[in-house]
C-alpha cells in the first residue's frame, strides 16, 4: 500500500505529458511494455531519487538493480546540496556579481555591474573593452549570455541605453582569452572544464555538523569528485551542455580527456563536428595549476561544501568563469561514459567510518 501510495503522490506532482514522451521513447527502442517501464521508473525514483528524465538519461532501463544504486542522481544530489551547503551562503554563487567580488582574485579579468553602477564607469569599461560578454547576473545554464561588440551599435551611449534597460540585468566580463590547444577543438566558445569539489572534516564529515564558533579551528580537507570537459558546439559562444553543448569525462589525476564528448540528444563525437579535432586523449595545459586553484577556492566559502567550478585556461593558467551552488549532475555519468555501466555514487564514499 506504501508504494501504491508514494505513486499516487508522485503523479499529482510530475509533468505527465513529458513522462510519457520519455515512455513512448523508451518503449520503442526497448519494446517492454509501457506499463511495466511506468513502474519501473516509479520504482527508480523510490530507491534511487531518480526521476523520469533520469531514468531515461541514464538508460536505467538497461541496468540492474545494484547498478543503478551506484549512479547520483537529481534526489541524490539534491540531498548532497543539502548535506554540504549550508543556505545563508548560497547568495554568493547564485548572483554572479556577489561570485565575482568574493572570488575576484580567481577571475583575472576585468568586470562590471551596470546597474547600480555610475554610467561613467561602465563607459569606461565599453571604451577599455571594445568586446566583451554580457551576462545575466541570476542567470543560469548559459541563457542570456551576449556577446557584444560596441561597433554594432551606433554610438557608446546607445549601447549604454541597451545594457541599462530596465528587463536586463547585466554584469560585464572582459572577454577570456583562450589557450590556443582548447581554443583548436573549439575556437567560438571559452571551453570549459566543470571541476566537482567537496570540503568536509579530516573525518569526511560535513562541516555543518559542526557550530559556526568551531568551524574556524577544524582542518578542511578538499575532494576532488570529478572533472568534466564542456565543449561549445554549433556556432554558439557557450560550452554548457544545456545549451547545445556537449561534455567528455577528464580523468581528475592526470587532466587527460578519457572518453569521447556527447551532447545532450546522446549523439557520440570522437573529432568535433566543426573542426575536425580528436577530443578523447587531449590533454589540459595548467592541469595541476587548475586542480590547486579549486582547493584554494573551496575553502573560501566552507559553508558551502558542495561546488561545481567552472575552469577555463589561457595562456598564462587556469581561471574561473563560475562557481555552481548546484552542481549538477546529468552530465557525470551518460551512457556513453559508463561502459561499465558504474555511476557517480562511489566517489562519495569518503567519510571515514
């Protein structure tokens, strides 16, 4: 009657009409009926914390039981978040003006805040900076994100009246200037690599199991969880996955691409579809700098334990683009990446029992 019950709970909430797109999708290309495919995903979101577009990312129709409770999945991370980060911190990842002032020293780049702003200062910038991005300060995802070259418009002062319209809300950046080996598989987006950290207690324990008037005393330790090449593809300037980009896994020790890149229709690319170069293999210039540059940033803000930092690399190092208060998950552990068909869950396992 339990689980009668849970399903019942689980309907009134979900989008129906998209669950069973993702059925018929799915009974298609498995041909198990769609009744036991609805139960079974009824079933994976009751053990696992995985819902319908989980079930179907992961293909975890096609795992067994003991796989699937390897893989992290939305309910899981959610839980993770929770675990690790505590909410009066959050402010600091979820604005990327509040981002760029904490961690202004990661940046390495010029930056500005139109609003609130005097208008003297943002000309200044857009005369210093003949192009530069644009991006919504509460934006996610890469949706917003301009880039913007001042001899498009007809004067200063016109792009000036653009970037303060009352709908935007923009911070502008001084653009990144690539390392020319990433630049080579991709050269119309600052390619990302996405570097997963956790800070706990020399124990693996939380740090928010421990009062505010301790936690300056406690030795931190800083877990690598993964790393994740984002690539930029089809003509657009970001690398996010959630926006036509695609992703490859980076083995976290040695900063060398391990698997081929997949987008988030799951289409495989050994060589990058626009410029021909081989993806799986590459290995990051700066790779130790990048790593040491997120353990130095993770312990800014300990309160929030749980980041997902966005690293790009120039000619002179690793810097950051973001910090994610949510870091994600779809992008760890795609089928493609899995052939062992093991997910994300074991790298978890380091509190000390």
């Amino acid at each position: 009657m339990g689980n009668i019950g849970y399903i019942i709970k689980r309907l009134k909430t979900m989008d129906k009409k998209a669950m069973k797109e993702k059925i018929n999708v799915i009974h298609q290309k498995t041909k198990k009926s769609k009744f036991s495919i609805f139960i079974d995903m009824q079933k994976c979101a009751r053990l696992y914390g995985a819902g319908y577009m989980d079930y179907d990312l992961f293909e975890m129709y096609n795992l067994t039981d003991k796989q699937r409770d390897t893989y992290l999945t939305r309910g899981r991370n959610n839980e993770f978040v929770t675990k690790y980060c505590d909410k009066s911190a959050l402010h600091y990842f979820m604005n990327k003006d509040e981002f760029n002032t904490k961690f202004e020293e990661y940046l390495k780049r010029d930056w500005i805040k139109v609003k609130e702003t005097p208008k003297e200062e943002v000309l200044a910038f857009i005369q210093k900076h003949e192009e530069f991005m644009a991006k919504p300060i509460d934006g996610g995802c890469g949706k917003g994100i301009e880039k913007i070259n001042s001899k498009d418009y007809e004067t200063v002062e016109k792009l000036y009246e653009y970037l303060n319209k009352e709908e935007n809300n923009f911070e502008l950046e001084e653009i990144i200037k690539q390392h020319e080996e990433v630049a080579k598989i991709y050269p119309n987006a600052i390619n990302t690599v996405r570097i997963v950290t956790i800070v706990t207690t020399k124990e693996g324990k939380s740090i928010l199991n421990i009062p505010k008037e301790n936690r300056n005393s406690i030795e931190l330790e800083t877990h690598i969880i993964c790393a994740y090449f984002r690539i930029g593809n089809g003509g657009k300037c970001v690398d996010n996955f959630n926006s036509g980009g695609m992703t490859a896994p980076i083995d976290e020790n040695t900063g060398i691409v391990t698997q081929v890149a997949i987008d988030k229709q799951k289409n495989i690319y050994e060589n990058h579809p626009q410029t021909g170069e081989k993806i799986k293999g590459f290995q990051f210039p700066y790779w130790n700098e990048a790593i040491e540059l997120c353990k130095k940033a993770s312990k800014e803000v300990p309160e929030m334990g749980y980041v997902g930092w966005d690293v790009a690399f120039t000619p002179d190092g690793p810097l950051f683009v973001e910090g994610n208060e949510f870091p994600g998950h779809d992008i760890y552990q795609l089928p493609a990446h899995t052939p062992d068909k093991i997910g994300m869950m074991p790298k978890f396992d380091f509190e000390k029992k």
